[in-house]
C-alpha cells in the first residue's frame, strides 16, 4: 500500500475529478464537492479495498489525503498484528 495506489483507489471513485489533482497535501474537500454520499463512497471504497473500516468522525477530522490515507495505513497495519 502506498500513498499514489490510494489516490488512484480514489480518483476511479470520482469520474468527475480530474486524475492526477490529488496529491497528499491536497485538501480533498477543496477537489470533490464533497457531501455525506461522497464520504460514503470513500468509506466504502476503503472497506472494499483495504479491509478496514473508518468512521465518519475520523473522516471528518481528516483534512487531507495524507491524512485519511495515515488512518488507513494505520488501520492495516494493526489488523496484520493481530
């Protein structure tokens, strides 16, 4: 799992994003109109490819890419310790 794999996973969720606007610094609320289906979508999509759940508080609290994508990588790694 890497950081561009992630904002590949992303961008195919949203074919209305231009590919290769996010970056990990990018504030993804400032790229996506965002609203509680789009966050939905992302929750999901990160259910289905990753094998973990986020909550929507941890969404929220996530201003960028990098952040959600810290949260996902964290949450993969505690899984594989367990």
């Amino acid at each position: 799992m890497n950081i561009q794999e992630f904002i590949k996973k992303i961008e195919n969720e949203f074919p209305d994003l231009k590919k290769g606007v996010l970056k990990p610094e990018t504030k993804f609320r400032d790229e996506v109109d965002w609203d509680s289906i789009n966050a939905l979508v992302v929750i999901a999509m990160i259910n289905i490819e990753y094998d973990v759940l986020i909550t929507a508080e941890e969404l929220i609290n996530a201003e960028t890419v990098q952040d959600v994508y810290n949260i996902v990588e964290q949450k993969v790694l505690a899984t594989k310790e367990n």
